[in-house]
C-alpha cells in the first residue's frame, strides 16, 4: 500500500515537472530585509527591519510556431517581516504575445516611464531606493489607473530593438462606473541602449484636459568600473497631483548619480532636488541624496549598507510629509540584504 501510495506521489510529481517543461515556466523572485533607523525632524525616530517589495511569481511562454509566443507573468509581493500588513499584493500580472514585431501585453503592467528610472538606480527595490528617497517622483511607484508606476486594465506594447533603439506605449481603460469621467491614461517611451550607452525619453498623462502630464529625459554612462546617471522631470500637473495639500504644476526633480564597481564592491553617490517652479505651483522645494555601498557575495546575494538624507524646505510634498511643520530633514540609515531566484 505504502508502495503504491509513494509510486502514485512520485508520478504527480513528475508529471507536474513534465508540465512545467513544456510550458517553459520558471519561478522567480527577490527578497531584501533591512533594519533601517530614521530620524525625522518633528516626525518620529525609529529603528524597524523592513522587507521592501519582497515577491515571489512565475513567468513563461509557449512557442506557437512561425516566431510566434504566447507569454506571461504572475507576480505577487508580501512580508517577511510586518505580519500586520495586508498579505499578499499583485505586482506585475500579464499575458500576452511575442514576435517579430515585438511584444503586445494587457493586465497590470510597469510603464515605460517608471522602467526606464528603475534602471538608473543601483539600488533598486532596496530600504535606499531613490524613488522612496526624493531621487524620483512617485510616477516610478504605486498601482492604478491614473499615472502610478504600475498601471492596471492597460494594454502595453514594444517594438523590437532596431541595433539598440526601441519604442513603446501603453494605454490604460478607465474602469470606474462611479463617475463621468472618459479618461484614458497613457504613455510612451523610446530609448536607445548600445555599449555603455543608454539613453531615454518618456511623457505620461491623465488624459483629463487639464494640467495632467509629465515628461522624462535621462540615461547612463558607463565607462569601465565608472557609471554615470541623470535623469530630468518635468512636470505638468501629473507629479504635483500625486502629493497632498499640492495643487499647480511645476513639482519638476533632477537627479545625478555615480557608482563605482571595485571587483564585488560598489559604491554609490546619488543627489536629487524637486522645486516648485511655476508660481501657481505648492510643490515644496526639497534636496535629497543617498551614499550606500554594496557587497555581492554571490550573482544572486548581496549586502548593503547606507545613509540618506531628505532636507525639506516645507511639508506640502509628501515626500517630506513626515517631517515638522516648519520643515526639516528626513534622515534615514539601512544595513540589508538582498537574495533574487
């Protein structure tokens, strides 16, 4: 009976195997935990671990013949630390096809302009990362359907690469019945990646009629163990509608960084400024800059240890929600690790 009973387990499972074979899927993930100490002026001092978008999912495709894939991708985030926090999120969730002519995807998917910023940032999905630190706006985080970094019920497609350079766009549906709105968001991007060289372009809106866009340039240098990073937004009501209490355009954030790679180490030096520019504009003024370096123990393990600082001249952006009334600093110290499969 026993016998049986293991010989019918062993057949499942290499039945499942056989099935995932086929069907060319492969699990992946990433978790990073941190401690991270904070020190906030007027705000609250803090010392917590934290799991920054720590996820586990499956992606993969079948070949269909004549070039032609179907492909996907299921992605969900959690918590190894805060059991309090709701349970599991979904992260990026597609499926699509794939092609001489690129690919076409629909669900939950990453826009261009949230893509191309998250490849400037060494430090990337970590307790430093630069669009949770003032290096760059929120437009590069969040889900929803109005110009947040994931976008939901969208339609996204790109172009294959001509010797480097690429296109693309993706176009949201506007699902709410609870209004009148007819607002379709949507977004392009192009980008050209050759050597050390990658260069890019973004613009997003609303599509509300109004101050309801915003547009991105930037790129990376690199030049052996050296790399060099800017990126430049401007805002035209998008960025600024994201922040509390803000109302007007002109939200507008720069940023430059460095990295230095020295067999497994890197060190990283990033500064970033948001200003108000337009007079109609409540978008506080603030400088931002971070200093971290990285240890890879392995391709897939990594430790890290760095400061940031966000220096607020007032509390309108949320960026600098938590600090004084008055304004002030947001100081932040993190020791972490980083595994990906």
């Amino acid at each position: 009976m026993t016998r049986n009973y293991m010989a019918a387990i062993a057949g499942v499972i290499m039945a499942s195997a056989m099935t995932v074979i086929q069907a060319d899927v492969s699990l992946f993930g990433h978790i990073d935990t941190s401690i991270d100490a904070t020190d906030q002026d007027g705000g609250s001092d803090d010392v917590n671990f934290n799991c920054t978008t720590c996820s586990v999912g499956f992606k993969g495709k079948e070949d269909l013949g004549n070039g032609l894939a179907a492909i996907f991708k299921l992605d969900f985030q959690y918590d190894t630390v805060n059991a309090e926090d709701p349970g599991i999120k979904d992260r990026d969730q597609w499926l699509g096809m794939a092609g001489n002519f690129g690919q076409v995807r629909v669900g939950t998917i990453s826009t261009l302009y949230k893509s191309h910023g998250a490849k400037l940032d060494p430090l990337y999905r970590t307790a430093l990362e630069g669009r949770g630190r003032g290096l760059q706006s929120n437009l590069h985080r969040g889900a929803g359907e109005e110009g947040e970094g994931r976008a939901d019920n969208t339609l996204r497609y790109d172009t294959p690469s001509w010797n480097g350079l690429k296109a693309g766009f993706h176009y949201t549906l506007d699902s709410s019945e609870d209004d009148d709105e007819d607002d379709n968001p949507y977004g392009v991007g192009l980008s050209y990646e050759n050597g050390g060289i990658l260069v890019f372009a973004d613009y997003i809106t609303n599509d509300t009629g109004g101050d309801d866009s915003a547009w991105k340039v930037g790129g990376k240098y690199t030049l052996n163990n050296l790399a060099l990073t800017a990126q430049y937004e401007k805002d035209k009501g998008l960025i600024s509608s994201k922040t509390p209490d803000t109302t007007g355009d002109g939200a507008d954030l720069w940023q430059l960084g460095a990295s230095y790679t020295l067999g497994n180490n890197m060190l990283y030096f990033g500064y970033g400024n948001s200003s108000s520019g337009s007079d109609d504009s409540t978008a506080a003024d603030y400088f931002a800059w971070t200093i971290a370096g990285v240890h890879h123990m392995s391709k897939r393990t990594s430790i890290y240890a760095g400061f940031s600082e966000i220096d607020c001249d007032d509390p309108d952006d949320d960026v600098c929600s938590k600090v004084g009334d008055e304004g002030g600093e947001d100081d932040k110290f993190s020791i972490g690790m980083k595994h990906k499969f």
